[in-house]
C-alpha cells in the first residue's frame, strides 16, 4: 500500500493517483523495494518531501 500523501485527487477524473495502474518504467525492484523512477515522479506532477531517489523536483 503507498503512503497517503499519494492519495492526491487529480481533480480531472475523480481519480487517485494511487488508484491507477503503474507502467514498466515508473518503477523497478531493488531487494524487497519498489523503487519509483523520474519518469513515475513527472506523472504524479508534484514532490512528496520524502526524499525519493529518482525525484527530478529537488534540487541536486
């Protein structure tokens, strides 16, 4: 289960974002971890603060 701050309503469709379905290359497994990419973090359109490895909205 993600995390709420992932729960954001696009306002569009009624959608969450947690409610759709992931493609190939938003994430990809290290060990027991799904890691998601900076192609997931361009779609989700915003950054969560969490520190995420690939997030392309903080600085460097």
């Amino acid at each position: 289960m993600m995390p709420n701050h992932d729960l954001k309503d696009d306002g569009k469709s009624g959608e969450t974002e947690a409610s759709r379905e992931l493609a190939p290359e938003d994430f990809y497994y290290e060990g027991p971890y799904l890691v998601f990419t900076s192609a997931y973090h361009l779609k989700r359109g915003y950054c969560c603060n969490s520190g995420c490895r690939h997030c392309p909205y903080r600085e460097p």
